[in-house]
C-alpha cells in the first residue's frame, strides 16, 4: 500500500482527469450542431449523407461530428447492408448523458483501486 502523501496524489491526479472528460462531454454537448445530429437520429437512423442534407452541414463537418459523438458513446454506427451502396446508419447508443458521466466515475474509481493496489 503506498503511504498517505502518494495515495493523495493518485486520487488528486485521477479526479482532474475525470473533470477534464467530463468538460469535454460538456463541451461536445455544447455545440448546437451536435445537438440537432443528436435529435435528428434519435427518431430514426440516417446516414452521414442524410445528416448533412437534413442540417445544412457539409458531408465532412457532418462527418466530424458524428464521429466525436461516436467517441463518446453517444452515437453507434452500423452497415446497412439492405441499401445500394452499404450506406453505414448512424443511431443512438441509447446511453444517456448520466449513463456517460457515470461510466466516467466508475472508470476513474477503478483506476485508482489499481494504482493504489
């Protein structure tokens, strides 16, 4: 077990990482485009093409967004292999945003239940 003055410092440095991602879930939730993809797919499966059309957005801003939502949890991709041209849809994951912060959380405990040992 590691005394006292290290163990603080594992929790401390652990926490600011948690907050950190956590200012970056705030952060991609944000921005208003972000939102509108959110609410878009939330009613049906689109794919990148569709989104763009539907919000106005180019195919390579869509594209980014998507997949900064989709490093988040927040959205999932599959192949739609009944299209001509296997479009992939982009869906929700169905996690919400308390879901996220709370998979947070439970990350940063257990990496400092390992660190600590």
């Amino acid at each position: 077990m590691k005394d006292v003055g290290e163990a603080y410092s594992v929790i401390l440095k652990e926490v600011l990482k948690q907050i950190d991602q956590d200012e970056e879930l705030n952060k991609l939730l944000r921005n208003p485009n972000r939102m509108e993809i959110l609410n878009l797919v939330k009613k049906k499966p689109m794919s990148i093409a569709d989104i763009s059309k539907s919000t106005g957005l180019s195919y390579k801003n869509t594209f980014f967004h998507v997949k900064k939502l989709t490093e988040h949890g927040l959205l999932d991709s599959k192949q739609d292999h009944k299209s001509q041209g296997r479009k992939r849809m982009v869906m929700p994951t169905g996690k919400t945003i308390s879901q996220l912060r709370k998979e947070l959380q439970e990350r940063t405990m257990h990496r400092v239940k390992q660190k600590l040992g």
